[in-house]
C-alpha cells in the first residue's frame, strides 16, 4: 500500500514537473526551482522501491565524548553548554572525521568506566597520563601539560610544597575525586588526611569553609578558582608535572589512530594553539 502511495506520489512530481529536493540532499547548490531546462528531467527523489529504502542521506555518526565539565578552562558550562579547551579541540578531531560531537557529562572517576563500557567513545577531560590508568585504556598522543597545584588561603601558614611534607605537619587536603591531586595526596599524605570532593568547586568551598587546609589541583583550573573565589592563592611551587591526553578503550587502535592523525594535525595547522590562546591569556 505505501509502496503503491509512494509510486503515485512520484508520478504525480514527475507529471508537474516539480524537482524535489530533500533538506538532507547533498545537490543543494542546484537550483530549487523548476525551470525550462530542467522541467522534463526525472526528479532527483525516486520512489522508494522497498519499504526500508529512504531517500535521506545518513545523519552524520555521533562521536561521543566522556568528560567531567567543572575544569575550566578545559571543561566548563557556558550559558548552559559545555565549552572549553577539550571541547574545542574534540569538535574540531570530530569534524576532522565527519562526526558530530557528543558530550556527555560524568563524575570524573566514571569516565574510565564509561570508555571502556563503550557507552562512549573516548574521554577527555584534562585527564593526565599515568602508569595504572595506561593499564585500563589507551592514550592519544599528548596535546596539553598540567602542573599539579596548591591552592590555600591568603593568610595560610603553607607557603610551599615542603611545608606539607614538613616533621609533625598534618595538614587537611582536599581534592577531587579519582584525580591525580588525590591519587598523590593519598599516598603522600594519607587517606586520613584527604578529602575527596566531586569537583574542584567543591574542593575550594569546603577549603573557604575552613573544613581543608588547602586544595590540590590542576594549575589553569586551580588560576580559574582563585579569580572566582576571593581569599584565596597559588603556591608558586608545583606538586607534579603531567601529560594530558584522550583516553580510549584498550585496543580500539582504529579510532586512537584516528585521534592521533587529528591532533598531529591540528597541532601542526595551529589549531590547537590557537584554541588553548582562546582559553589561557
Ligand atoms: N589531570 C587530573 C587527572 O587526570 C585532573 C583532571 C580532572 N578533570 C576534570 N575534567 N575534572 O587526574
């Protein structure tokens, strides 16, 4: 019966003359309307000749992303979208691929899970290269640095790293959850004297609040924080270097090829510079 509609409807379109054109039609540069020229030309849209058959062309394939959006200025929410350096550069790896670019937006110590259950199809997050997370999923090629940072009260007795290693010290340290700052708090200082928070906002209330001493994060989000919030400094030293980089399941080496290819090259087109310049005066 639809089949029947549909070879009538074609009938009809051929008869009048009238040159269809779907809003997904790749022909768009043609012209729409019916002229002398093309009056008597068989329409681009043909009828269907089996039911599943359509004459749109296919959605371009989503590429979704895992991050975790309270990390500015590599993650964030502007005006109710997520915005960023990591978002930036995934949409433009995306379109390098012909995808369109997902986020979606997950506790920080979910993304890993949530790549290699392959409800997404990699994470970036400022997520830092280390030995452990190199056994549960693969990286990209590096596109950014980190420098682990100390955030404290304006009047606070730290002044640097050392004075948290220092005899009898035992300072409260809060961080974010499954981050590096808490992986090498915890061991460094003990469980007992850290405190896991959600995300690095989190962190900084509860540091404002007097319940830490100081909070232990990334430096460009750690600077973001402390121009939000009034009181509070960086420590000049830093706690740790590291490598950022896209996560993917391990052994999807078809996409993390891929990944590679984009980030080479929007690296080597200035692309990537000029996204982190947008983001980091
Ligand atoms: N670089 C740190 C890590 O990999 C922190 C990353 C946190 N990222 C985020 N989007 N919240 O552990």
């Amino acid at each position: 019966m639809k089949k029947l509609i549909a070879m009538l409807l074609a009938l009809m379109l051929v008869m009048s003359g009238i040159a269809v054109f779907t809003a997904c039609d790749n022909n768009t540069d043609e012209p729409a309307e019916t002229t002398e020229a093309n009056k008597n030309e068989t329409p681009t849209t043909e009828a269907p000749t089996t039911e599943e058959q359509t004459t749109e062309a296919p959605a371009p394939q989503v590429l979704k992303m895992a991050t975790n959006a309270y990390f500015q200025p590599y993650e964030f929410y502007q005006d109710g979208k997520i915005v960023g350096i990591d978002a930036e550069i995934a949409a433009a790896i995306a379109a390098k691929l012909g995808m369109t670019l997902e986020i979606v937006d997950m506790e920080f110590d979910s993304i890993i899970t949530a790549v290699n259950e392959g409800s997404v199809d990699f994470g970036m997050a400022g997520m830092t290269v280390t030995p452990d997370r190199q056994k549960e999923v693969d990286f990209s090629v590096s596109y950014a640095n980190g420098v682990q940072t100390i955030i404290v009260k304006n009047d606070s007795p730290i002044t640097c790293v050392d004075d948290l290693f220092a005899e009898g010290a035992a300072y409260k340290v809060g961080v974010q959850l499954g981050t590096t700052g808490d992986i090498y708090a915890t061991g460094d200082f003990g469980s007992e004297n850290v405190t896991t928070y959600s995300n690095g906002n989190e962190a900084v209330l509860a540091l404002l609040g007097g319940s830490v001493d100081c909070v232990i994060i990334d430096n460009e989000p750690a600077k973001a924080l402390v121009a939000a919030n009034e009181g509070l400094k960086t420590l000049e030293t830093a706690y740790a270097n590291e490598d950022y980089a896209i996560c993917v399941k391990k052994g999807n080496a078809e996409l993390l090829a891929k990944i590679d290819q984009a980030i080479k090259e929007l690296t080597a087109d200035g692309t990537i510079d000029a996204i982190v310049d947008k983001y980091i005066k």
